[in-house]
C-alpha cells in the first residue's frame, strides 16, 4: 500500500496489532486500510479454497454469455480481505464479532491488469460494556455485554464503492 | 420462488471437520497475514486450541446449506438468475482448525420486489458439543424475467 492512498493524516492507528486495551477510540477514527492489487491468479485461488467454482470467476466466455462485463472476482473474495486490515489491526481475529456487507457493484478482474481493491476502516459506532440487569416489571433481565466497536469498512474499486453497510463488531478488550 | 418456504428448517448437514491446511489455504486466499490464522505456536499463545480460520471461512460449511436450499424441488429457485445480495456473520467464537462442525439452514424470509425474489436464509453452525459457532446468512436476490 502507499501512504497517499489511506489517507495518513486521518490514518492515526494504521499497524498490526496496534488496538491495546487501553486505547482510547473516536467516532470517525480511521484505524486501518490496505490496498490489494488482486488478478485472475487470487481468483483460482479463492475457488480453489473456498468451493466456489462459478466459471463466471474464472471464464471470460461464460461471464460473457450471461451478459457480465467480464470476469468478476467472488463477492465473498472482497468481503473475505476486505476484513484482514481490522483483524492485523486487532491481532487476534476473534474479536471479531460479527461481520455484514451488501454486495452492491462488481469487480471486474482484467486479464492482465488485474484490479485494485481500496481498503479503509473507520470506527462507527461504541457500544460500553454493560452489567447484567435483574427484569423488571417492564423489562426481561438481560445478560452482562462486553464493550464493542463497530468498525465500517470502505471497499473502493475504481473510484466506485463495491460494498454497502460494510460492518464488523469486534470486541473492544483482548482474551 | 416458493413463498411457503418461510420457516422451513432444513436437515443437519454431514458434519465438516476444520483442517489445519485448509485453514492455511484459505487464509491466503483472502490475504489473511495475521500468524493466529497459519502459525499453530501463535494461535496457542493467543489462547486458542489451533489456527483460527478468517471470519468468512464459515461460508465454506455454510455452502452445503445453500445447496440444499437450491436444490429442494419445491423451491423454485433458478441457480442461473441467483445473485449474491447480502451475507453476514454472526460469532459466538472464531472456527478454529479442528472444530468438527454441523450447520442447520432455516428459511427467514422471501420477499418479492420489482419482479425480483429475495429469499434470506440463516444457517446456524455449531460444534461437536451441540454449542453455537456462528450463524451465517445470505439473502440470495433471483432475478426475474427481463
């Protein structure tokens, strides 16, 4: 990655395992990004590793044929690295709590050129960590919740944004 | 597609056992660099019985859920107009290699709008204990005819 493109002066946590537990976060705090040049290769490869063998990954024929632009790379290859800076940035993946996208716009993966994915991770939302609570006349009791973060992911490709409500929760305090 | 397919729960799967190469392999597939998902020493200093798997590896045993939803008779689901709409996950713990893991598909809802179907299906992943893992969830929009 180059610095010009994560935007270093927002970039203020930017580095593996840089989340320690005493860290103090803000709303907007960009905390991670990566760019990843990916190309037909990283294409067989996701088949290969996850199953997913849609020739419309790996055929320009066939992607043709369906009336695709050419070939696409798996939307679950974006959503799968789209997550790895905020996991190096944690240092431990399972923080991570719970993790959604929409699959808004496709990548079309060139022959030779390839495509670049633009990566940029920002604090959302925090959540404190909240005691257990007894019911109530109006309320069911409710189970102690550690303190969370919602981190929201930027997935850019060409300038146009390729996932929407990009959003992980990952738990704010270490094992 | 089949409205009456809202609620429907789906057979266990045949249980999936988690390898540790397989783990690896997926990993770098999705440009995973973080040692607790490759280097067994790192993941047990990190608390964990073995390398831990991406967040999205729950996709791969969630995959023979889907299957049996696209291919149950009445569904009415055409595989050629199926487009990826939404996916999420949901942890109670990371799947770690080792972990030998059933999933259960339950069909949350079917909506249809301007002419395409949407058909949103959780599949809930648990252990050998019978404990949760994660949930995954697609919502699969079938298009419909132009």
């Amino acid at each position: 990655m180059t610095a010009a493109e994560l935007n270093p002066a927002a970039a203020t946590n930017v580095g593996p395992g840089n989340l320690t537990d005493d860290a103090v976060l803000a709303v907007g705090d960009v905390v991670a990004g990566a760019v990843f040049p990916i190309t037909r290769d990283s294409l067989v490869r996701y088949a290969g590793a996850s199953g997913d063998f849609n020739a419309i990954h790996y055929r320009d024929d066939v992607a043709a044929a369906v009336g695709l632009p050419g070939v696409l790379a798996h939307g679950m290859l974006t959503m799968g690295l789209a997550v790895q800076p905020v996991i190096d940035w944690l240092g431990d993946p399972g923080r991570v709590l719970d993790y959604q996208v929409r699959f808004t716009r496709p990548v079309v993966v060139d022959p030779v050129e390839g495509a670049k994915l633009i990566v940029s991770a920002k604090v959302g939302k925090i959540t404190p960590e909240a005691d257990a609570a007894p019911a109530t006349a109006d309320a069911p009791a409710t189970a102690a919740t550690p303190a969370t973060a919602r981190i929201d992911l930027t997935v850019t490709y060409n300038g146009d944004t390729v996932l929407g409500k990009a959003q992980v929760v990952i738990a704010l305090a270490g094992r | 597609m089949n409205p009456e397919l809202v609620g429907r729960v789906f057979d266990a799967t045949t249980p999936y056992l988690v390898g540790r190469e397989k783990v690896r392999e997926f990993a770098r597939a999705v440009f995973a660099t973080n040692p607790v998902n490759l280097d067994v020493d790192a993941a047990r200093a990190a608390g964990y019985a073995d390398i831990v798997a991406p967040p999205s590896f729950a996709v791969v045993v969630q995959e023979q859920t889907l299957a049996q939803l696209l291919s149950e008779p009445d569904a009415g689901i055409d595989f050629s107009r199926v487009v990826h709409g939404e996916q999420r996950f949901s942890f109670t713990r990371p799947i770690v290699a080792g972990d030998l893991l059933t999933a259960v598909l339950t069909v949350a809802s079917v909506k249809t709008l301007a002419g395409n179907s949407m058909v949103t299906a959780l599949s809930d992943i648990t252990d050998s204990d019978g404990r949760h893992v994660v949930t995954a969830s697609s919502t699969l929009v079938v298009r419909g005819d132009a």
